[in-house]
C-alpha cells in the first residue's frame, strides 16, 4: 500500500495506514492517551499517570511501601537504581542522551507525523540516518530502487502476472542481478546460515509471512542438495540419504522400526507432511519445502517460475483468485491455517488432501468371496471384480462352505468371463505327500478350465505347480505368511515366482506400502469381513484342542469360544462382561479405501466365503460405488475418501457385524480391537431399553430406523450363547398410535413402546439401559435381494466401438473392452448413397448403445464415415449382434490354451533323488544312537539339560533376547549346541529381531519363516539352521525344498499324524528331520496383547504404554472345562498362547526310529526342572529300546 507522496508502506490493511493514519497518531499525542480514553489511565487510575510522572512514577518509586514494590523489593528498583528513573525524567532521559528524546520529542513524532512518511522517504531513511541504509548502501534500496517498487506497481499483481513474474523470470531475477543472491552474497545463506531455520529460529514461534492467524506448527522443509534453497530442519530423519556435496534424488528415508507413528491410517501419527513423492508448497503433513521440491527452486529458475506459472498456481487451484501469504479470508492458509479444515465434511477434499499422500495407484481389483450359486450371481450383479472360490478338496473352506465340483469349473469359469470376472481358486490347505497326485490333477483341470489364479499355501505345491501348469498365475495365500518383503524375496529366491501375494491381516496401511515397494509383485489385502485372532498359517488351536486343523480346512474357530481371563491365577475384575477376550471386531476398511489405493494395494479383499448372497450384494456394492468414489479423475490426481452413508453403513452393519473396526490398518489399538461381549453378528444399533412393563412391551429410545417386522436382539448383560433375548418386532407404538416403521436419528432418538409375538421374549431377562440391536431389515434383505434373484445384467462391463465406412465399401466396426479384448466384424453389404436420410453419427451411437440383455454398455463411439453415405437400421443391428457375440466368444477362451506338463511331478522326484543321492544312499545309524534335542523357555530348564547326557541342541526362546548372551556363557563350548529361535512373524522393519540373534555366537538357529531365512542369508549367517514346523513342512517336495534351501534339519508340520510322517519318510532322507514329539503346542500367535488390555493402566493402546506388564504379571485363558491355557509373549510383543495339555508322540517313537528317524525334539513351556529330566528320559528309553 502507498502513501498519499507514492511510498510503500511496510504491511497491514488496505483501508488503515501504517502506524495509524491521519487522525490518531501512533501511541497517542497530547489530546489523546494511549491504551484508553481520559477517564482510564494506563497502569492505573486517573492519578496515575503512564510512563512516569513527577508526582508518580510508574512501577513503583521512592515513596511506594514494599508491598507495591514492582519486579523486587524496596532496594531493587525497575530498571535501574535510585538514581534512574523508569522511562527517564528531567534529568535523565531513556534511549539516549538529553538531545534525543524516547520515541521522538514533540517537535518530531514518534513513527512519522502527516508531514514524514515511514519507510521510505528522501529525507529520512527508514532504519537509520541518511548515513545508514537499510539493507545495504546507497546504491541497493530496500526490496528495490526509487524506480523498481517492490512486488510489483500498483497495476501489477504481488506475484506477478501473464506480463510479469514477480519473483524471478529469465529476464528479471528476484531481489538482485544473477550476481547477487537474495538477502545476501554467496555465503550467507537465506535467511541465515544453518543454525538459524528460515522465518526465525527453532525456538521462536514466527507463522508463515507473518499471518496473525496462522497458529499451526512452522512449516518444515524436505532435504535439500547443497545448493538448494532450504535446508532440512532434522538431519537425523535423513541419516544415510542426504549428501551435502551431490545433488540427490529424492527419496523415501528409511522408516523406523517401530512403524506405528509412520502411519498411513492413523493419521493423528503420521510423520508430518506426509509422503515424499507429492508435497503441496509446504503444508504441515506434507514433506515438501514451502516453494517446490527438489527440481523446482524456490524465487526463480530460469525454466520455471516458482510464483509465476500459468499452468501451475501457487496455494489454490487455477479458476482461483491468488490471493497474497496469510489473508485471513483465504480458504486455504499459506502454510496452514488453523481454521482451514474447520467446519468441513469428512469427505471433503481438504481433509482429504490432509490425509491422503499424492501418488495416486491404480485402481484396485475388488475380490468377492464365492461359497454358492448365489453368491456367484451377487457378486457379478454388484460389481466385482474377481471372485475367489474352493473346489471339493484342498481349501481352507471344508467345513460349511458349498464348494463346487470339478465338473462345475468350465461352465462357471465361461460365465465370469463372459461378464468380464476373474476367477480365482483355492488349494490354500497343507498337502500332504499322498496328497500331491490328486492335488496336482486339480491344478491340471483349473489350468484347462481357464481359471485366471490359484491361492496357495503350501509351498510344495507352489513348486509343483512351476513345473506342471508354469503359465497358471500363483498367488500366496494369506495361510502362507508372508509377512514382509523379505519373505517374498525368500519364495522368489526358492524359484515358486509368485505374482501376488495375499498380505497378513496384521499389517497396518504403512507396512502395506512398505510391502508393496520393496516387492515386484502385487499386494492383495483384506478389507472387510472377520479378522483372525492369530497369524494366518501359524494358528493351531483348532489342531491342539480337537484334532481338526485350520491348515487343513476344517478351523473350529476356538476363538471365538468363552474363556476366563486369569491374571497371576486369578480372574479379573468384571470378567463375565469379557467373556470372548479373542473373538475381534470384524474389519471394515472403507474409510480408508484411498490410504490403501495410494499405498499400492492391488486387490481389495473381502472375506466371508461361509456367508450368504445377501452379505456378499450388501459388502460388494458399498465397496464397489467406495472405490469407485475414492478413485481420481485423472492418473496424476490422489485418491480420495470415499463418503461412508448412512444408507452404506446401514448395509454393511445389517449384512453382517460383530462390530466394525478397521483392524490393524491403522496400527494395533489393543483397546478397541476386541470388544469381548459377543463372538456374534448383532447387526445395528438402534436404540437403548428405558423400561419393560408387565404386560411383555418395552420401551426403547430408538436412534435409527425401524419397521415392523425387523428383528432386534436386547444386549443382556452377557450375551454367551444361550443369553439372547430377542424377536420379530410385531406393534411399534407411541401416545397410544401404532406405526408399521419410524425413522428416529442419532441427533433426534425419539421413545417407541415395541411389543413382540406370543413367548418370543422373556421380558424378566431385560433391563433398563440394555443396548438393543437390529439384526433384520426386512426392507433392506427384498432390496438385497433383488440384486441378484432377477435374470437381467444389472451391471454391465463398458465397451468401445469404431466405425469405418465408405459408399461402396462394407461398413465395419471394432469393439473393444477393458480389459483389451478387440474383435472387428463387417456388413454383408456395401454401403450406399443416401437420398435423405444419410448415416449419422448419433444414429450410430442410438444403434450401436442398444446392448439388451447382453453385459456390455457402449462407453464410446467413434466414426469415420462418409456424410452422405447410408446403411439400413437392421444391418446395424446385425453387425452389433455380431461383434457382441465375437466380443463375449473371445473372452470365453481365455486362458484355456495353456501348457501343461503331466509328468511333472514324477520327474521332480527323480531330481531330487539325483540331486541328493549321496544323502539318499547314505547308511542309517543305530538306533541307539538316537538324539534328543531339547527347546528351553526358561534359565531352570536350561540348567536342567545342560547336565544331562547325550544332549544334541538346547534350542532357546526366551523372552527377553538379552539373556542369550548369558546363556551362551552358561552352556560354554563344551556342552550342547546353542540354538537361539527366531520369532515366529517378521513384519516390515522388523529384520533387527534376526539379526540381534547373531550377537550371542550361536551355534546353530531355530528358523520359523521364510523371511527370518532370508534376514539370515542376507547376514551371511554361519551357523547351521533347522526349519521349525512353523515352516508347515507336510510333504516331500516342500522338505527337499528347504534341503535346497540350505537347512541341516526340519520339524514336520503339527498336523501330520504317523501315517503322513512315515509316507513322507518313504520319499525324502530321514536324517534331514528332527521332529518334535513332545510339546504344548502354540495355539495363537497373535498381534493382539492381552496384558496391554486388560492389566495396563490408563487403557494403554500399545507398548510401551503399557508399563511392561509381561514382565510381573502371568495372564492364562480358563476354557469351559475349567482348564488354564497360559500366555507368553516375544521379544516383538506378540501374544502366544499355549495349550494346557501336551502333545505326546511317545507311543510313535518306535515306528519313526524304524522308519529311520536318529534326532528327536522336546519342546517346554514352563516345566520345571524335575519335570524336564523326567520326559528326557521317558523319550531316549523309547528311542533306544528300538
């Protein structure tokens, strides 16, 4: 703004002058007081008079008593002493000497009068004399010369225009010449060197250009080459990436280990300014400086202005009006404003922009789970993608699912190509080794069948398959646990070339993201429908308790089932209303489709293959029209939020809940995973019971819709099976007046007094304040319904089409789908001239759009066709009809040509005896000099075995890894083997839990993963390693696999009784194993930790918030039988909860030492040490009397 002689004032309003204007003169003149009016004088009354007076001095003078003495006591006087007074008086004045008066005398006003202007006039310069310049000599005016003002004229914009770019063009550089550098020569750098941060120091709370309003954080600034602008705030966040003296690319800096404060989720954790790959001019969650990235330097580049770009407007979108930093109108603030996402929706594209990183991802491919006919049908009508689906054996669906035949396969995969699906099948169970023929021919018929996939988990069979169908795609089960990149790398390093990988419901967004850029596979993640309480793949709970395995098929789902939760033997508190401390919440990600789009998941997976259509059109559609919101409207665009309705939450509650939550997706919230109250679907909630009258009615305070009819369910305390209290509402009633549906909401719950059938509620079991739940929407279930229960396409795949004609040529036309299927048909005849109506463009796209009953929709048309040509209506039908049928022919072909090798798996085990012959021919050793190798899980055992006799490998899993270094003194150099264990899971940024093993100088390692395998590799290990059954080794391929792989010795899969062990014995070397015989077998291993939810304080949410309660405290499960389960935890946090009885393979020892078995394992929990020494010798007397 310039004054009235045409300087430039220093900042404030438009309508206000600088330090005041005309009519107030700055901090007050004679005839008017500052900081109030002529009753109020400042710091006091109307006798006091501010900044000194001869009668009274302010903050206290000689004659004020001690009492009123400001800032000290009587001897200590502000500002001085005796003899100098506050402000200065007569004799001695403040700020200089008596010829210079504070703030000017009143000959000379303070600041500028009318007649002197600030800043900027030619007889007095504005920081100094007219000796002293401002910002440099004579020559060098401030911000510019006399001739250039600064920011541009009055007709110019401040950050310049189309004409003029205010902070630097190749004509024009910012604050100087080329020679000169802004605010400074070359060596010093903007806005001081790199102990002073830009805008002011770290310590000082300076906002962005000096906006009033602005009170986020200061703006933070990415790592930046030597000759960059800005530098990095933090070096310590770049340690290993940032070179002073090269100019870098950017890139991502390594994580942390502990990933949760890295979240993509949990955005109230996240790093701030977000992902490194898109960074909007310096927001607080994003990385990116405040003027560009590293390509783009701030004031100025000679190819592109940072300020002044038609293509790119700075701080707003282009039909934007810019407006100057820190307007407080503005929408958006500079640097953050603190009002700028008040007020707005959740899916608004600000807190979008917040939330959400700017790499956009393709569009996901969203996975349905298929168990029937109708479910098939829901899921092409509702907009899946894909569909995945068991056969008759081999799946982990054998128990309740209606898996279809081999029979059925062709026609079922023709019909999900003809509607544009892929079909996925599952053969995701152990195989075992007389197994392997029939599992081999179902891979031949799925081959031929066209199916698009095969899930699987056992890695012998993944190996197979390269060899016997290697065109058919593989894909890794989540049963396979592959927990991080380094677990791919290992499958990939092994030669099973997996091309996706179904990704562990434990990991959170960020680890996602961190899965999917270190691997060169796609990443598949589950997004909505149960959550297991343990990894997938290690679960054997089922196994330990009824015999029955989830690696097998056939989970009983124990976790689900009630147990008391004991600590240090007793129950906890209120431990009746947490009967199901292991049933979790049932995942729902749709909040966070575009965290998991930008994180490059490439398949959206919905579980629930034992559900019903209903579930399937209910979860399909909503997550359906969610990506289809979340997905950007151009590929250099960011996802977004998808908009969760309350008509979409009604259809994911009601189809099935146990209560939604987004599970781990944004980090272990150990609080709120498990709710404990219901193992069971209990749908909405809709309400409250305020009273129950005698006659069986009850009053609820409703908050949600309800009709007549629907089905509710009172939460009674303990809701364990046999405690349900619920029925059909049969009359809704309010003042006497009966409704058939009423439509209270959570804003406005109004009172209903609801009545039920004859008997269908025990009205004595409800009580006031019980929470009541809808369980059936009779209008929602016939809306469902009719997805899928009609014989039309109710969603339809887009084509495009492209027409070609000439008069006296045939008109041709090629259709095309997307997925890059083209077929290309002709008329019968040749085109003619048009007399009046010739061939138009909009009669084509009219006749052509008429799809009918067929899975297309015309997305497009292009024609190249001659004005006056013509082509009868009907022909165009024909060729329609015809391009149509050749479209949906060529999709049915898909994927039914490929090659196969018959005789695969015959010749693989002629490999593998050529390859290993030495070992197979090998002479077996008595068995009296059979071995025992023990697992230890405290000091006592340790001390135990030690001096026991004929002691191969004391194997060790302690919780707290820094006693291995006294145990490997403990064992010393003579005695047994020490073998440290890995733990069983690794997920992403966890390798230092491996590689610490190796500090201890073992012997040997306990391996129980793929990835701990390839941490291991990586470090050169030099010990031997043994594959636990963690490893689910059941057959002959997946042991002369791990044989391959370089392990001495491996422990059979828990699942495989004696006849499975011996058939594998028959075609594998028996003295590659050492199986465990005796054990309490791990039932969970689970990423929830019951120690941080039920005995921290202050409901912690994760370590180590928890205060370590692990370490004093001993939690147990009591089951219904009355039996304790105890639960220990690893060095990573995890639970693992084992059985209470022993597995015992005592009576087997002898026909395993005949079949050639010479090493043996015993596996302890907490034994004491007599207990210990008597199973060691139950087990050599056995070996051994052989």
């Amino acid at each position: 703004m310039r004054d009235n002689n045409g300087n430039r004032g220093g900042g404030g309003f438009r309508d206000r002058k600088l330090f005041g204007d005309r009519d107030r003169k700055p901090f007050g003149n004679r005839d008017r007081k500052p900081y109030g009016d002529r009753d109020r004088k400042p710091f006091g009354d109307r006798d006091r008079k501010p900044y000194g007076d001869r009668e009274r001095k302010p903050f206290g003078d000689r004659d004020r008593d001690r009492d009123r003495k400001p800032y000290g006591e009587r001897d200590s006087k502000p500002y001085g002493d005796r003899d100098r007074k506050p402000f200065g008086d007569r004799d001695r004045k403040p700020y200089g000497d008596r010829e210079r008066k504070p703030f000017g005398d009143r000959d000379r006003k303070p600041f500028g009068d009318r007649e002197r202007r600030p800043y900027g006039d030619r007889d007095r310069k504005p920081f100094g004399d007219r000796d002293s310049k401002p910002y440099g000599d004579r020559e060098r005016k401030p911000f510019g010369d006399r001739d250039r003002k600064p920011y541009g004229d009055r007709d110019r914009k401040p950050f310049g225009d189309r004409e003029h770019r205010s902070f630097g063009d190749r004509d024009r550089k910012p604050f100087g010449d080329r020679d000169r550098k802004p605010y400074g020569d070359r060596d010093r750098k903007p806005f001081g060197d790199r102990e002073r941060k830009p805008y002011g120091d770290r310590d000082r709370e300076r906002r962005s250009y000096g906006d009033r309003d602005h009170r986020d954080e200061r703006p933070r600034y990415e790592t930046k080459p030597e000759d960059s602008f800005f530098r990095p705030p933090n070096r310590r966040m770049f340690k290993g990436l940032y070179d002073p003296n090269a100019v870098q690319e950017p890139r991502r800096p390594r994580r942390e280990e502990n990933e949760e404060e890295y979240g993509f989720g949990d955005f109230s954790h996240r790093r701030e300014f977000g992902d490194r790959e898109r960074k909007p001019y310096g927001d607080r969650d994003r990385d990116r400086g405040s003027f560009g990235d590293r390509e783009r330097r701030p004031y100025g580049d000679r190819e592109r202005s940072s300020f002044g770009d038609r293509e790119r407007k700075p701080y707003g979108e282009r039909d934007r009006e810019r407006k100057s930093f820190g307007d407080r109108d503005r929408d958006r603030g500079s640097f953050g404003d603190r009002k700028r996402f008040a007020d707005r929706g959740e899916n608004s594209e600000y807190l979008s922009e917040l939330a959400i990183p700017k790499v956009a991802g393709r569009k996901p491919e969203l996975l349905a789970p298929v168990g029937s006919r109708e479910m098939l049908k829901a899921a092409i009508e509702n907009g899946a993608d894909a569909v995945y689906f068991g056969l008759n054996n081999f799946n982990a669906r054998m128990r309740g699912a209606n898996n279809f035949t081999s029979e059925e396969l062709p026609e079922i995969m023709r019909t999900l190509h003809e509607r544009g699906l892929s079909g996925f099948v599952t053969l995701n169970t152990l195989i075992f080794t007389n197994e392997l023929d029939e599992a081999a021919g179902l891979v031949l018929t799925c081959s031929n069948a066209g199916v698009d996939a095969v899930l699987i988990q056992d890695l012998g069979l993944a190996w197979l398959m390269s060899k016997l169908a290697p065109e058919l795609p593989r894909h890794a089960s989540t049963q396979a646990a592959l927990t991080c990149a380094e677990a791919v790398h290992a499958t990939n390093t092994w030669g099973l070339a997996f091309s996706r990988a179904v990704a562990p419901r434990e990991l959170s967004i960020a680890e996602l993201k961190r899965l999917a850029d270190e691997t060169n596979i796609e990443i598949e993640a589950f997004a909505h429908g149960a959550l297991c309480m343990s990894y997938s793949g290690l679960c054997c709970a089922s196994e330990a308790l009824g015999g029955r395995s989830a690696n097998r098929g056939v989970c009983a789902q124990p976790c689900r089932l009630p147990y008391t939760l004991c600590v240090d033997g007793e129950p906890i508190r209120d431990a009746n209303l947490v009967r199901f401390p292991l049933s979790p919440n049932d995942l729902c990600a749709f909040p966070l489709i575009g965290d998991m789009i930008s994180a490059g998941v490439a398949a959206l997976k919905i579980e629930g293959r034992l559900k019903n259509a209903r579930y399937v059109a209910a979860v399909i559609s909503s997550y359906r029209d969610g990506i289809d919101q979340a997905m950007p409207p151009h590929a250099k665009a960011r996802p977004s939020r998808p908009v969760m309705t309350p008509e979409i939450k009604r259809k994911l509650e009601m189809s099935f809940s146990r209560g939604l939550s987004t599970g781990h997706l944004n980090g272990t919230n150990h609080q709120t995973l498990v709710d404990g109250k219901t193992p069971k679907n209990h749908g909405m909630l809709i309400g409250e019971v305020v009273f129950v009258t005698k006659t069986g009615m009850v009053e609820v305070q409703l908050c949600a819709p309800l009709r007549t009819g629907d089905g509710v369910v009172f939460e009674c305390g303990n809701r364990a099976e046999s405690q349900e209290e619920g029925g059909r509402v049969y009359t809704i009633e309010r003042g006497g007046q009966k409704f058939d549906s009423v439509a209270p909401t959570e804003k406005a719950p109004l009172r209903f007094m609801l009545s039920f059938g004859n008997d269908a509620l025990v009205t004595e079991r409800v009580n006031r304040g019980d929470r009541v739940w809808k369980t059936s929407d009779v209008e929602l279930e016939q809306m469902l319904d009719a997805t899928y229960k009609n014989a039309e396409f109710l969603y339809r795949r887009p084509v495009v089409a492209e027409v070609e004609g000439k008069v006296g040529d045939k008109l041709k036309m090629t259709m095309t789908d997307s997925f890059g299927n083209e077929v290309t048909v002709e008329d019968t005849e040749d085109a003619e001239w048009a007399n009046d109506r010739p061939l138009t463009q909009e009669t084509l796209e009219v006749q052509i759009g008429r799809m009918g009953n067929t899975p297309f929709r015309l997305r497009r048309l292009e024609a190249n066709i001659d004005e006056n040509m013509m082509v009868p209506l009907s022909r165009l039908n024909n060729i329609r009809r015809s391009a149509v049928e050749a479209l949906l022919e060529k999709r049915r072909e898909k994927g039914t040509n490929r090659p196969v090798d018959e005789m695969a798996l015959a010749q693989m085990r002629e490999e593998i005896k050529t390859e290993f012959a030495e070992e197979f021919g090998k002479e077996v050793v008595p068995a009296s000099e059979t071995k025992i190798s023990v697992l230890c899980r405290t000091i006592e055992q340790i001390e135990a075995v030690k001096l026991l006799e004929n002691i191969d490998t004391i194997y060790v899993e302690l919780e707290d890894p820094r006693q291995y270094v006294q145990v490997r003194e403990m064992i010393g150099e003579d005695g047994p083997r020490f073998a440290p264990a890995t733990i069983r899971a690794i997920k992403p940024g966890e390798t230092h839990y491996v590689r610490t093993l190796l500090n201890s100088y073992p012997d040997a390692l306990l391996v129980r993963g793929p990835a701990q395998w390839q941490i291991l590799q990586q470090s050169n290990c030099p010990v031997p390693m043994t594959a636990d059954f963690s490893m689910n080794i059941a057959n002959d391929l997946t042991a002369a696999l791990m044989r391959k792989a370089g392990f001495e010795r491996m422990a059979f899969s828990p699942e495989l009784a004696i006849e499975n062990i011996c058939a594998l014995l028959e075609n594998s070397v028996p003295a590659w194993f050492e199986p465990v015989v005796y054990q309490r077998i791990p039932m969970f291993y689970t990423e929830h930790c019951l120690y941080c939810k039920h005995t921290a304080p202050n409901e912690a949410t994760k370590f180590p918030e928890c205060g370590r309660q692990c370490e004093f405290k001993n939690i147990s499960l009591r089951d219904r039988k009355g039996v304790d389960h105890v639960v220990k935890t690893d060095d990573a946090c995890r639970n693992i909860v084992y059985a209470s009885e022993p597995k015992s393979m005592l009576a087997n020892v002898p026909a395993m030492v005949a079949a050639g078995i010479r090493r043996m394992r015993i596996d302890f929990v907490d034994e004491d040490s007599s207990t210990v020494r008597d199973i060691v010798r139950q087990f050599r007397e056995a070996a051994t009397e052989v």
